[in-house]
C-alpha cells in the first residue's frame, strides 16, 4: 500500500480513501525521506483503519515518530465530530492516559553539575522510584502513602491537589497543561480495581520508555535566541526533563473501557471496526461519556504524578547543593502531555466545530494567539517537549498556526524503529551501561533488560523527526539538550 503514497509536499504524503473499504477519510503520513522509507507496514494498516471510524474529519495522521501501537498507531491524531456520530477510543489515546514530559529549569551550569553528577542521580534513583510495580510507599524513597480516600482526592484535582498540600509552588499550575487539573473527571467512574492499581504509584517513574534525565543546553543547538532567553534557557545551562504518565491506574482505566466497549459497540451502536482494538463507543453516547469522565481521573493521576516527581527532584538537588530550590532557579517551563483526547474547537470547511481529538503518542502544538496556549507564551505559541533517547538528545519546540492542519498536533519523540524484544536480543543493558558512561551520561537503571530496550539504534534518529515536523510548519524548533545523568526504570 505504501507505494501508493500521494507526495503532497517534501514531507508530507497522502494515501487516498480508495485502497480500503470503508474509509471515510485519506490518511496522511508526515516524516522526511529517511522516515517515509522505513515506514512500517502495520503503520499504515493501523492509520487507513482509523480512517473508517465514524465520525472522523478531515484525515488519519501519522506523525513521523508513528510506530504500530494498540489500534492506533503511536504517533497518531485523529479528531471526531461528536455531532456527526463521532466516538472517542482508548485505542486513539493508549493505556498510559495523559502520559506526557515536564521541563524544569536550573541556574546551574554545567562546570557546576559535572563534578556532583553521580551523587545527583544516585540520590534521584533513591528519591523517585522507578521499575515494573514501583510504588512512592517504598523503603528506599520513604515518601508518602495515600488513604483512598485521599487517593480520590488525587484523581478528582491532580496537580492542584499537590500544590495545596505544599508538594510544589502555585507557578506551577500555571506552567501545565489545564492549570493542572482535568475538571470533568468523576471517580464515580472508576473501578475498585484502578483505584488498587494506582493508590501508591503517585510520584514513580515506572518502566519501559519513562525515564527522568539531567540535560545539558547545547549552545551550538540554540535555534530560536529570543525563544530561548525568554523561557529562561542560556547556553551550557542544566535542565531536568522526566517523561511518565499515569501508570498502572490509566492501564486500568484504559482496560475497563475496552471492554465495555467491546460489548456496546456492534450490539448497541451498530459500529463495525475493522481491528477490534479499535473498540469505541459514540462521544455523546452514556458510555462514550463515562469513559471520558474516567479517562479525566487518569488526566489528574498523571498530573499529580509529575508534579510529585519534580517536588522530589528539587529536595535532591536542595540536598546535593545544599540551596533552596527557589535559590537554584528550578522553575518549570512546561508539563504537556502526548496521551489524551480532548474536546477543542477547530475551524471545519470555515466553521467551527467542536472535535474530540485524539492525540496517541502525539502532542498538542498550538500556535501564538490561541486560547489553549497559556498566557506567559501565548506570544510564542506552545512550548512542546519531545524526549529522544537517552544516548541522543531532546528538543524544545513551539506550536505554530501551520499546526492547524493537524488539528494543531506535532510529533512526541524519536518512535521505536524495533521492538522491546529484538532490542533486548540485539544490545546489552550492561554493556550500555559502560559506553554511555564513558560518553559522559551517567545512568542508574533497575533493570539492565529494561535498559536494553531503550537502547538509542532501537529509535528513529530525533533529528530526522524534528526535521520533518518543522519542514511541515506544524513546529518550530528552539533548542536541543544533551543528556548527561538518566534514571531508567
């Protein structure tokens, strides 16, 4: 089927709706030639299936970092019109609901951090707890433990839950993605065993690709000065970036749905998927707005989860450099997430209309002037934060108003080019371990497999996918980071 792309510009190709039955809408595929080539098979089956989902508008895309994924692609954007029968699908927004990167600030440089690195990451991998089933209650981490009561809490006000109880500054809602908060969540939507799931994973990493990195601001990769200086980022500075989302609980929300949708959806509803990981149900449907409420408690657990994670990382580096946090400039630049649906207004054939967008392994990137963007960068447009892997390096970007025809939607990473298995067959965590570290990147991990997994060959090369978002105009490069200290579930 991929030779039967439409080139539309360098890097932008379109399969129309005719090589399958029942697409409603073309699929488009965004990367440069050294994407386009080695763009997966499953890839493409799994965008053109979402292109005969009801209600979808305007097209399928694939984001150059796209690899296949559970029903959706990772990598890919779709918006439904929830007035034209449109659904919503756990499948389009993934098991890790509101997984997403946060970006901290320092004013130390890197002369300042060289010599305390190793002390910095040891006591990070002790202060935040990371691996397969790590909980914040932990011997190592000593933190907290939540009643479930509070738990509740936690899930109903996400980030604002945190700041009330002192674990973060009032700055910092102001730096996430909605203030924080997801305000349509309803526990009364959640499941007992969600609940068990999540209650004592507030403030971990997890595992697979999650990870939190101490950077280093490459001078020779500041693209955009004024950007830059203006979000308080200098040449040689040290930034942290962390990248989870809402853990075991979001599974389990993710999971609960699917199968009530799988038992809705051809009975009640008449929806016919042509892979039944494409379960969904109608947007405006009872289910379809249960899940949403739900998927809303996995949007707060996650927020509260990062902002857990950053209130530890400044306690570490208070202690290492014994200042406040305050005094060591460790504000935030930015929480935006890659894992969400949400409900935006978009212009449609001129008018506007209300979407429900899924976004699956793909960020948002609104451009200057847009009511989404906060205010401190509605003269910018959004910052966006991309991980690459950690032998590679990071980038910060911003929304622009070419993004609108993604439904302001740009790329989330590098996207895996194999799979955890054949990277565990093809590198050793161990031996990772070594060349990083004479590379300068200093890594604690909990497992030398898990490690293996994320070995930087098993990705696409970042700067090919950075490349190809910008050459669209749907982002705008500012800077690219270096790592230099990893803790890796």
């Amino acid at each position: 089927m991929s030779t039967e792309m439409k080139k539309i510009s360098e890097v932008v190709w379109e399969l129309p709706i005719d090589p399958k039955k029942g697409m409603r809408v073309p699929a488009r595929f965004y990367g440069n030639k050294n994407i386009i080539k080695g763009i997966d098979d499953q890839v493409i089956e799994q965008v053109t299936n979402v292109a005969t989902l009801p209600g979808i508008v305007n097209y399928s895309f694939a984001m150059p970092d796209a690899h296949q994924g559970y029903g959706f692609c990772v990598g890919g954007v779709a918006a439904f019109d929830p007035d034209d029968g449109g659904i919503i699908s756990p499948g389009g927004i993934g098991y890790d609901i509101n997984c997403g990167m946060r970006l901290m600030l320092t004013d130390l440089t890197y002369k300042d951090v060289k010599p305390k690195l190793k002390e910095l990451v040891d006591l990070l991998y002790k202060y935040v707890p990371a691996g397969v089933g790590s909980s914040a209650y932990e011997e190592k981490s000593g933190f907290f433990k939540l009643s479930r009561e509070e738990f509740s809490k936690v899930i109903e006000n996400g980030a604002e839950w945190c700041v009330e109880k002192g674990y973060g500054w009032e700055e910092d809602l102001e730096r996430t993605e909605l203030d924080g908060i997801a305000k349509e969540a309803d526990v009364t939507k959640i499941s007992p065993r969600a609940i068990k799931r999540g209650i004592d994973q507030v403030g971990t990493l997890g595992s697979g690709n999650h990870y939190l990195e101490i950077q280093r601001v490459d001078e020779k990769n500041i693209f955009d000065g004024r950007i830059a200086k203006q979000m308080g980022i200098f040449p040689d500075q040290i930034v942290i970036m962390f990248h989870c989302g809402s853990r075991g609980f979001g599974h389990q929300v993710a999971s609960d749905y699917i199968e009530k949708f799988v038992g809705v959806m051809e009975k009640k509803y008449k929806i016919h998927v042509p892979d039944p990981q494409l379960a969904c149900a109608p947007f405006n449907s009872p289910e379809g707005q249960d899940y949403y409420k739900a998927m809303m408690c996995g949007v707060n657990m996650s927020f509260a989860n990062r902002q857990m994670i950053m209130h530890r990382i400044r306690e570490a580096f208070s202690k290492v450099f014994e200042k406040d946090a305050e005094k060591l400039g460790m504000h935030m630049i930015y929480d935006i997430a890659h894992n969400r649906g949400s409900l935006e207004t978009h212009k449609i054939d001129g008018k506007k209309k209300q979407l429900i967008v899924h976004r699956k392994g793909a960020t948002s990137a609104f451009g200057p002037g847009r009511e989404e963007v906060l205010k401190i960068y509605r003269d910018i447009g959004q910052p966006i934060i991309i991980g690459g892997s950690m032998e590679t390096g990071s980038y910060l970007l911003v929304g622009t108003e070419g993004a609108a025809e993604t439904f302001y939607s740009t790329c989330h990473g590098s996207g895996r080019t194999m799979s955890r298995t054949r990277a565990k067959h093809e590198f050793k965590g161990e031996q990772l371990l070594k060349d990083m570290e004479k590379r300068g990147i200093y890594v604690r991990s909990t497992s030398m497999s898990g490690l293996a997994e994320e070995a930087g060959k098993a990705y696409k090369d970042i700067d090919d996918v950075i490349d190809s978002v910008e050459k669209a105009g749907i982002s705008k490069k500012v800077v690219r980071f270096v790592p230099i200290g990893n803790v890796k579930g």
